[in-house]
C-alpha cells in the first residue's frame, strides 16, 4: 500500500454495487462496515442513486441491518437541489414518484431548467421532446449524474447517462453535471467532517465515477468486484488501476483499510 494510506481519516463507501443490490446485501457487508467504525475513521456514504429520496434509501438500508445515520448519507439528489436553489431556476425533474421528496418546496412551474436522474418512467418521446424543446428556448440542462448502467437484482440496467447524452446531442447544449464523478461532489462530502481529500479513501464498484472520479479530486481510491464491476474495468482508467487496489468486495476493502493503518482485526 501506498505510503499516504497511513494518514487517511475518512472513507467515503458508495452504496449500490457496493455493500447492497436493491434489497440484498454484499456478503459481510454489514459486519464489515462495523469492523470499519470500531476503527474511529469518519465515515460517509456517497451515492448516485436517484429512484429515491434519502430519507427512503435511509429507511431501506436500515431495515436491511446496516447502522447508518442520516447524517452520514450525502446523495446526488441532494446536492443536486442545493445548485438548483443556488441557480434560481424552476425545474422540469426527470425523477420518479419516490425521489420527488429531495425536491420538495422547489417551484417547477414554467420550467427553466431540466433536471436528469434515473426516472425509467420518465425517458419516453414525449417527455425527453419536452425537455429538448426547453433546452431549444435556452433552458440549462442539469445531470444529477451521467452513470451509463448500474446493477439491477435481475442483472445490468441502463442509467441515466444515455438519455442526458441523448439531450445533449440533439440540442447542441453540454450538461451540468452534479454528482460522481464531479470533484465538487467529493469535496462537498468531505468538508463537513474537516477532512482533505488526501486523507481519504473511495469505495465503490464504478471504476470510473466512483474510482476515477475520487483519484481525480485527489482522494485514494478502492474499486470492488461487485455490482456494475465487469472484468477488465480496471483498465479503463489512463493510467490503469494498480491491481492491488481492485478487491473482491466490501468486507476486503475494509481489510486493507485496515491493515494499512495498522488496526487489522481478522
């Protein structure tokens, strides 16, 4: 391990692929996630879902047995509604039922704007038209993010990722993008516990939004062979990731977590 692993104070843990897929655990996830608290490193996890609001994937993740506090879960959505209240612009979502409450107060009428998350329901002619011809009129166009595909319980799914490209191409306009891989998404999630992105490790099962994104805004990073992992993925970053940080899943990132700091417990 690199020698700047012994000076990391926080680990920032993606969420789906990473320690649950819909509504099954990773194996050992959960002990390991105490085995990583026992440690006194702050924790945070950072998710680019979007199907649902926090408080619901709060409710989900603890009713499935992890010791998760509201506090600790900084979500795309959220961030996205931050730079939506910031921008002063009224928003057409492309956001299903269950996410609509991270929104909440926010005027959407006469939209001004069009906001992209996963919204299956959403991503029909008539809807994705309307969104065009508001880019068209010089509507902003905002992606909560740009993930191509993400793991489903019955395998791959198509994220949001095509259809903002879809709307870029056909209106000419290049998208905002808000959650991982954007730098600003990693530094908002750390500077409310005072902690440098040197000092902090990534976990995720996206090498590139989630990996790549963090080493690029100077964090560590961890890649895991769950979830959306495909093999090779490590080699899609430029330089390619050093294999001794691909691991199997999320109970051995936190081995090696721990074992770089010298706190291992088998």
């Amino acid at each position: 391990m690199a020698a700047g692993w012994k000076a990391i104070r926080a680990v920032l843990i993606d969420l789906s692929g990473t320690v649950h897929i819909e509504n099954d655990i990773i194996p050992g996830s959960i002990a390991a996630l105490e085995r990583l608290r026992k440690s006194g490193l702050a924790l945070r996890f950072v998710t680019n879902t979007t199907k649902e609001s926090r408080s619901l994937l709060l409710s989900r993740l603890t009713t499935l047995g992890f010791n998760i506090k509201p506090e600790e879960v900084f979500t795309s959505l959220i961030a996205a509604r931050t730079l939506v209240e910031t921008l002063k612009v009224r928003p057409l979502l492309f956001l299903e039922d269950e996410a609509l409450e991270d929104f909440s107060g926010i005027d959407s009428t006469n939209p001004n704007a069009v906001v992209v998350g996963l919204a299956p329901s959403m991503f029909q002619y008539k809807h994705l038209n309307e969104a065009f011809r508001l880019l068209q009129d010089g509507a902003q166009l905002i992606a909560i993010h740009k993930s191509k595909y993400y793991r489903r319980a019955d395998g791959l799914a198509l994220g949001p990722g095509p259809f903002v490209e879809c709307l870029e191409y056909a209106s000419g306009q290049k998208s905002r993008v808000v959650g991982k891989p954007a730098p600003d998404f990693f530094y908002t999630a750390l500077s409310d516990i005072g902690v440098k992105p040197e000092e902090a490790v990534m976990v995720g099962d996206d090498v590139q939004l989630d990996v790549g994104g963090a080493l690029a805004a100077g964090l560590h990073g961890l890649l895991v062979r769950t979830g959306k992992y495909r093999e090779g993925d490590e080699n899609k970053l430029e330089p390619a990731l050093d294999p001794s940080y691909v691991v199997a899943d999320f109970p051995a990132a936190v081995d090696l977590i721990l074992k770089s700091l010298g706190s291992h417990t088998a």
